[in-house]
C-alpha cells in the first residue's frame, strides 16, 4: 500500500512529505492508520542532530489512531479498535521483560536504534530504497506498522489529539511520579522543569496526594502554568537563594522526592543539592550522551537515592487506559497541553516553533 509520511533525509534540512509503500504485514504486525501525532522534543533532537538514527527515516512516536489491518497471529487488537502507539514495545520473555523491565527489552534496544522493528526488519521504503521506523512508531504519517504490543486498545470516547500525547510526555511525566517514585500522599515534590514532562510530573503529584508540590523553572509565565497543573509553590530555578527557598517550604530540609525534567546540567545539580538526605532524585530530562555532568560531592551524600526514569515505569496495557480514564473523569488535565494543532503538510513549521520553545505540544490531526 502508498501512503505519505513526513521523511528525515539529512540532519538539519527541513522534512520532505513523500509517498511510500509499506511492505505486506508480517504475523505479528499492526497496521495504525493515525489520526493524530504529538511533535516532541526528542524527534526534534534527531531532526537537529543530537541523536543519531540512520536516515532516512519517518519520526514520530507519539501516534494514535485506529487499527486497519493485523498479522495473522495478532489476538489482542483487531481492525476498528482505537489504539495508542507504544514507543517502547517489547517481546515479553527476555532477559529484561521477565524482570519486569520492558523499557529495556533486548530485541528493542538492540533493533530500535537501527532504525528496525522487533524483528529486525523494516516494513517502509520509497522508490526501493529502505525508509527507517523511528522508535518503532513513526506516527508523523498517514499510517504506521507497530508490533502487536506496541498498540494498545483505549475507549472509543477517547479524542485522538489528548490520546496520543499520554504515549510519550503524559506516561514519562505522571508514570515518574505514580509508578517509578510511588511519591505517597503528604510528601513534599520538587519538579525542575515545566515543559510538557514537567507539567505532567506535577500532575501526577497531585494525583498522587503530594502536599506540597513545588515547580521550579525559569520565566514566571511557567511558573504561572505549573500553579494550573498542581503547583502549590513556585520557584525561579535561575534564582541564587533556589535551594534556601525549596528547604523552606519543606521544613529546612529539601524535598522528599525531586524530579528534574528540564534536561539541563544545572537542573541536575539543583536535583541532588535540593532533595532532602534519604530522598529521592528521579531524572527525566537528557543532554547529549557524550557531555559531562558534575556535582558537588556533599550533595550526594546522605542516603539520598538516584534514578533515571525514561518512560514511567511505563506498562502500556496496564496505564494509558488508566490515564484515558482518569481524563475522561475529569482528573487528568490534557486539553491545556495542547496548544497547537496542525496539519501533516505544515509539519515544518511545527518543528520551527517547538525549536524556539513555543507552546507545550503541538499535535499533528489526521483525517
């Protein structure tokens, strides 16, 4: 079958909208057609060359639409069903799936980078040539091909747009908070870093029952958007007194548990000097893999526990018909991270204004 998708061909020139086939499925594959795609920041990330994939290569990881066709050995959707793209779909019986740590999946690690599926293989080309998957997803298109685990059935009254943003920023934000951390209800949170991540990190503080709930970021129109996605306190990041001002609103001794999503070096220093001794420090954020971090060693000290976090702890048939419920119950604020919607054809100018910090998401619509 054709079909148009947005390709990367070189870093750092603007995507082209082409036509390409896509391969007959194979047994275990899903075929999505998307009706709505998020732009985030780590697809920019590739676009401008920090992260390197093997082009070209269709980006987008944050996709849901509704299922068209499946392989003969999928059981668990069927053509009709709405479904959110998983970005990190998993085999299952690995050495990291049976200790429940699918994020790291074997053949996922060892496929995705390639640019492939589970399988090794690639289902996408044009004029011939191999187009690669991103993240296994590649929702900026008309239609993607996604491993069976990698489609995850969601309520029918479910909007496309608020859904696919629960599988990349909504999951890593409020998963960080509910399932990696299990912040218990009266502790006090520290999140550096109000983008999309961040924002969602205090939300699910708030779901979580934190008492006190403190955004720390730079610019008081962020910090005036975290009071509306749970903030009780804010904090200029930038400021020098930041960490006196985060010990007192925790008693003079730091936060219980501090989430840094900004993805800066100084926001990871400002996690380990903020969180209070025998807290916890939960990273989200990421700089380039080859630079540097350094911190003052007496801010490690004193029992206090570091972890990184890159989906949530994320089990994707377990949380995003969790998270679509809890919006459909008015619990979960998705409409506020929305603040543009555009077309396939304007995906370019999408990019350009996420690179300029523009908005919190902006999502692709399909017909």
């Amino acid at each position: 079958m054709k079909f148009r998708a947005a390709v990367l061909n070189r870093v750092g020139e603007p995507l082209t909208l082409d036509t390409l086939d896509m391969a007959p499925l194979q047994p275990g594959d899903v075929l999505v057609k998307i009706r709505a795609s998020g732009l985030c920041h780590t697809d920019l990330e590739v676009i401008q060359g920090s992260l390197a994939y093997p082009l070209p290569i269709v980006l987008g990881h944050e996709g849901a639409g509704v299922v068209e066709a499946v392989g003969a050995a999928v059981t668990s959707v069927r053509p009709g069903d709405h479904v959110i793209c998983s970005w990190n779909p998993h085999c299952g019986h690995c050495f990291y799936c049976e200790r429940a740590a699918p994020i790291l999946c074997e053949p996922f690690t060892r496929h995705q980078p390639q640019g492939r599926l589970l399988d090794g293989t690639t289902r996408m080309s044009r004029g011939g040539e191999r187009v690669h998957h991103y993240s296994v997803t590649s929702t900026h298109a008309e239609y993607t091909v996604v491993p069976e685990s990698g489609a995850i059935v969601i309520p029918r009254e479910m909007p496309f747009d608020r859904a696919c943003i629960i599988g990349c920023g909504v999951m890593t934000g409020v998963g960080a908070v509910v399932r990696k951390a299990r912040v218990e209800p009266g502790a006090s949170v520290l999140v550096i870093g109000c983008g999309a991540v961040g924002l969602n990190a205090l939300q699910g503080a708030r779901l979580a029952g934190a008492a006190t709930i403190i955004a720390a970021d730079v610019g008081a129109a962020k910090l005036e958007r975290a009071r509306a996605f749970g903030a009780t306190h804010a904090v200029d990041a930038g400021a020098a007194d930041a960490i006196v001002q985060v010990r007192a609103l925790t008693a003079g001794r730091g936060a219980d548990h501090v989430f840094e999503a900004a993805g800066h070096p100084a926001a990871f220093r400002l996690s380990v000097e903020a969180v209070r001794p025998a807290g916890q420090v939960v990273w989200l954020g990421k700089i380039n893999v080859d630079q540097d971090v350094s911190f003052r060693w007496g801010s490690l000290m004193g029992e206090k526990r570091i972890v990184r976090s890159s989906y949530g702890d994320a089990l994707p048939k377990r949380d995003f018909p969790w998270l679509c419920s809890l919006y459909l119950e008015g619990k979960l604020e998705l409409d506020a991270l929305i603040t543009r919607r555009i077309a396939l054809d304007e995906i370019n100018d999408g990019f350009a204004g996420l690179a300029r910090g523009e908005g919190i998401r902006t999502v692709i619509e399909l017909p």
